[in-house]
C-alpha cells in the first residue's frame, strides 16, 4: 500500500498561513477537487457536519502542494486555541546551496531570503554569522509565531 505525508499545521488564520507559506516554499495554494468551487463545498458534500465547518472554513484554500510533487502537502487546519510554547518541528529553509558554495554566497542568499519573507509577514528572532565555521543563518517567525530557520 501507498503511503503520502501531510504535515498538518494547526493555526488561527488558514489563508494567512497559505499566503505566507506557499511562496516560501515554492508551492502553490492546493485547488479544490475537481467538480467542486470550493473546498467548503467539497467537504459538505463528503457529508462533514456544519458544526464542524468554522464561518469561512474552505472558502479559500487551506492547504498547499509542492507543484512539482516532490514535497508533502501541508494542510493549516484552524484551531480556537493561539500558539503558547516554542514548536517542537520547524522548517530549514535551505537557500544557501550548501558547504560548497562559498561563505559570502551563502550568506548573501540567506539575507536575500530574510528579506523577501520579513516582506511577507515573518520576524527575525536572530541572525548567527560565524564565518569561522562556515554558518550564516536567521532563526524566524511565521506571522503566526511558528519558529523556522534560513541557512
């Protein structure tokens, strides 16, 4: 049997997450199932309950592919309750390109990225630049508080 991942991200605001997350993770807001104008109106006809289905839920996408299909899907499911502690998962957004591209390539990349998603939404918590071992990285927050890394 085949299995798929989806990473489920619980959340206030699905079509904030969806705004911020697929353009810094190259992918794209999922479309409803074909025969169906929305999400909402493919859930309410699988039979999901109204009391299940928040004011808005799936009238825009929430969730996300990898266009490419490499990637797991990954689904903001909204929550009443708000984020409290520091996530135990975060994303590395991996833009330097790696060990074999040189220190300041690196590092210039990662700051280019900082700035597009600061322009997006995200907070920069810190940034470490340690030239000695090789490290420029920014720890950040989505505009939900969720941590994740740019190396």
């Amino acid at each position: 049997m085949e299995m798929t991942v989806q990473l489920t991200i619980d959340c206030s605001d699905p079509q904030r997450m969806v705004a911020f997350w697929a353009p810094a993770l190259g992918y794209v807001p999922e479309p409803a199932p074909e025969g169906h104008p929305t999400w909402r109106a493919y859930w309410e006809a699988m039979g999901v309950p109204a009391d299940e289905l928040p004011p808005g839920a799936g009238d825009l996408a929430e969730s996300i592919v990898d266009p490419t299909g490499r990637g797991p899907r990954v689904w903001f499911q909204q929550v009443p309750e708000p984020k409290t502690v520091k996530n135990r998962w975060h994303f590395d957004l991996k833009v330097g390109g790696g060990r074999e591209v040189p220190p300041a390539v690196r590092a210039e990349r990662v700051r280019a990225a900082v700035e597009r998603l600061v322009d997006a939404g995200a907070t920069v918590l810190r940034i470490r630049d340690e030239p000695d071992a090789g490290l420029f990285a920014a720890a950040m927050r989505d505009p939900e508080g969720n941590e994740f890394d740019v190396v």
